[in-house]
C-alpha cells in the first residue's frame, strides 16, 4: 500500500523554524521526484519545492528562496522541507508529492501556521 505520511507541522512565531517530514512506504522512493507543495483555503495549491531523484537537482519558488531547503534521505525513504525565517504568509498545509513517469501520490498534508 502507498503512503506518504507528512509530519513536523504547527504553530510557530514569525521568524521561528520547523522541519516538515514526508515518509514513503509502498513504491521505490529512490525512482521518485519528491516536491513539496503548499495551500491556503480558497486558493490553488501552490509548488514550493521539488527535488529529484538522486537529489542532484533542486528548485524553489520564488518566495521561499533562501528560506526553505528540501533534501531526501533514499536509505530512510524520507523527503525534508526545513522552513527557516517563517513569515505568517507562510501559513499553509503542506503536502508532499512523489511522482515517477505516470506515477504520481500525495500525502495528506500537514498545517503550518505562522503567528504571533
């Protein structure tokens, strides 16, 4: 059975970090590109970050650059979001993706709310 399981979220200050988890159990993480996306209710969901399958290959969007690192681990089948410098703008759920040709799985997504 495929899962994604997200983790790590919650209720931070502005300024404040956390490190979002995604652990996959059911399909070859190591062939996957794992990203990163992030929605507010009532809008589209938005992509973060997106990191290829060996890790070689890394992009961010524009809001996050400098802020947000993305890495994997393939031995433990975990992806990581590190959210540095959290800004209440910032405040989402954020869900993983694992996607390989026409393979595609996502989390169910894990809060981050950035307040004071």
């Amino acid at each position: 059975q495929v899962q994604l399981v997200e983790s790590g979220g919650g209720l931070v200050q502005p300024g404040e970090s956390l490190r979002l988890s995604c652990a996959a159990s059911g399909f070859t993480f190591r062939r996957y590109v794992m990203s990163w996306y992030r929605q507010v209710p009532g809008k589209e969901r938005d992509l973060v970050a997106v990191i290829s399958a060996t890790g070689g290959n890394i992009n961010y969007a524009d809001s996050v650059k400098g802020r947000f690192t993305i890495s994997r681990d393939n031995a433990k089948n975990t992806a990581y979001l590190q959210m540095n410098s959290l800004k209440p703008e910032d405040t989402a759920i954020y869900s993983c993706n694992a996607r390989w040709t026409s393979n595609e799985y996502w989390g169910q997504g894990t809060q981050v709310t950035v307040s004071s």
